[in-house]
C-alpha cells in the first residue's frame, strides 16, 4: 500500500485510505504514507461509532507533523457504512460525528476540554462527564475536517460545522446516473448543505467529488471490479434512492437476491448488468476511462464541485491501476 502511494504521490496532492474496521490501521497507513511520499493524507472515512475519540484527535494532529509545507491532513468523516451497523448500534449518528469535530477542534487548537460538554459522546463510551484532556504538545494542528453523506442531516450538519464535504459518484444521489437523469439538484440534497453554511463562521469550504473507478489494461477485469463495488451499493440502498435517478428493480433485482440469500458479493456482481456499474463505477482501459472519467468531471464542477478524487476500488491490480493512472488517464485529461 505503501509502494502505491508512493506512486501515486507522482501526480496526486493527497492520498487517502479507508477506515473500516476489518482493514489495516489507517492510522499506520498514514502514518507510514505520510513519512514516506511528502503527500497529503486522508481517512475516507472514519466514523465515531466504537472509538475513542481522543486517539482519533491525536492521530490526526500527529499526522499533521508529518506535513512539509502546502500539504495537509483531512479528516474524512461520516456516520459508518453497512459494515459498521453489522457489528454495533449507530446511535444518533449526525450528533455523534457533530461532537467528534467539535471535541477535536478543540484539543487542536491545545484548549483543555471537559468530556461532559460532548453528552453524547459521554454517554456512549462512559467517559467521566467532570474528565478534562488535552493535548500539551499540541499547538494549532492544521487538520482538515471534511464529512462524506448523501442525507439532508449529515449535510446540513457538514456546512455549518466541517471544513468541506465529500460526495462520492458510487451512491445514486451523487452518482453519473443522478447527472444524466437531470435529476442531481433534486436528489443531491446539497441544497440543505447550503443550509447549514449560512450559519458557519469558517470562510472556506471544500466541495469534493469522489470518483469510483476501475481501470486496468484488462477491460474485463476492470469492469468485474466495477461491477463488485457497484453491487455493495444496489444490494443496499433503498429502492427509491436507486429509482429516484433512473434505475428500474430489475435491473439489479438479481444481484440483490444473490445478496440476501447468502450468494457472496462475488457471485451477486456476476449477476448486474455492466451498464448498471457504469452509472455508479467509471471502468475500463485507460481510454475508456479518459472519456467517462472527464464527462463525470465535467459534471461535477458544473455543480460547484472544487476538487475531486479517486476512489474504489481503483482497479483489479493496484499498483497497475496506478500507474495507469498517473501515466496515461491523468494525461488524457489534460
């Protein structure tokens, strides 16, 4: 992992790595990332369900000392995916990730805080609400805090309190299919985004698109990864959200069967048709990929987007879906 971002530092500002709970410590990554390639690093993304929140603070800044200058650390954030709900309770998620930015602010900027002015956090992992903590080695840590959702809440929640959003082409909502439909203004929820900025004191706001690609010199297995990522998200998102942009039940009503029945993600990715992953995963060869990537683009700034990234799953092969990247889809951009 280390080896590919290093390739990747070649041509991009940032790398970011997942957070789940059954991967490698984002942490180390980072970490190891960070000393390694000059590069910016990124969680994408960590949520505050089963962790201490004062070793997610403390991460965070220490990766910031790994910063040389015009580089910078973004926390990504949201509430947990379906991974995370299988294992334990999300219990008042936007509160919980609104005082988890809150409460690392703080430490950031070296305050001492008292745990009992962030209750819900408190609560759940039964801190001592008179408990006070802070960072002595700590003096203004330059983090970034950006919350990746599709719901009105959590972004809402994200223009008054973070420092940008995340909105990833994967899910319909945000997805090259909500584009073409002409239906992303009406299914982005961006509008409640707005919202929540007019009651932001911070200046700046980052608008990043994450976009889910699959690029290899093998068409076939770039788009068999595509289909696999693809089917993590139809096998869960509620009809509507898959209807609202244009996709009809049967188009996925297989592979959702194979889910529910226990097929393997696997199996059930055999099953959706490729012109369904391709409305939620650009795929492909490199050329392929210039062309779908770039309308995709296109649309994205259209919408306000700023800066963008790429995402999973990347490709079969990462160190080939890297170097792809880098040395011919970036290029067939410019």
């Amino acid at each position: 992992m280390v080896q590919v971002a290093e390739l990747a530092a070649r041509e991009f500002e940032t790398v970011w790595v997942t957070d789940q709970l059954q991967s490698r410590s984002v942490a180390a990554v980072l970490g190891a990332v960070a000393a390694r390639t000059g590069a910016g690093v990124g969680t994408a993304v960590t949520f505050p369900f089963g962790r201490n929140p004062l070793e997610q603070a403390s991460t965070m800044a220490t990766l910031a000392e790994f910063m040389p200058p015009g580089r910078q650390v973004s926390m990504g954030i949201g509430t947990g995916g379906g991974l995370v709900s299988a294992l334990m309770p999300r219990e008042n998620p936007v509160e919980s990730v609104t005082e988890l930015i809150r409460l690392c602010r703080a430490l950031w900027r070296g305050e001492y805080v008292r745990l009992g002015d962030y209750p819900v956090t408190c609560a759940r992992l039964r801190m001592r609400p008179d408990g006070k903590v802070g960072f002595p080695w700590v003096d203004n840590a330059e983090v970034r805090v950006v919350v990746a959702g599709t719901g009105p809440k959590i972004l809402e929640m994200a223009g008054e309190w973070a420092d940008g959003v995340i909105c990833a082409s994967n899910f319909p909502a945000h997805s090259l299919a909500a584009f073409r439909s002409g239906q992303f203004d009406a299914v982005s929820n961006l509008d409640s985004l707005d919202r929540g900025r007019t009651r932001s004191d911070r200046a700046e706001f980052a608008r990043i698109y994450g976009v889910n690609l699959s690029v290899s010199a093998d068409r076939d297995a770039a788009n068999a990864a595509a289909r696999r990522q693809a089917t993590l998200i139809v096998s869960q998102q509620p009809h509507e959200n898959l209807q609202r942009v244009g996709f009809e039940q049967a188009d996925y009503a297989a592979t959702r069967a194979a889910v529910q029945e226990g097929a393997g993600v696997d199996r059930a990715a055999e099953l959706l048709p490729q012109a369904i992953a391709d409305q939620l995963v650009v795929s492909g060869t490199p050329d392929d990929c210039v062309s779908a990537l770039g309308e995709l683009l296109d649309h994205a700034r259209g919408a306000g987007f700023t800066e963008a990234y790429i995402g999973a799953p990347v490709g079969p092969n990462p160190r080939e879906a890297v170097e792809l990247l880098t040395g011919r889809v970036l290029r067939g951009l410019a």
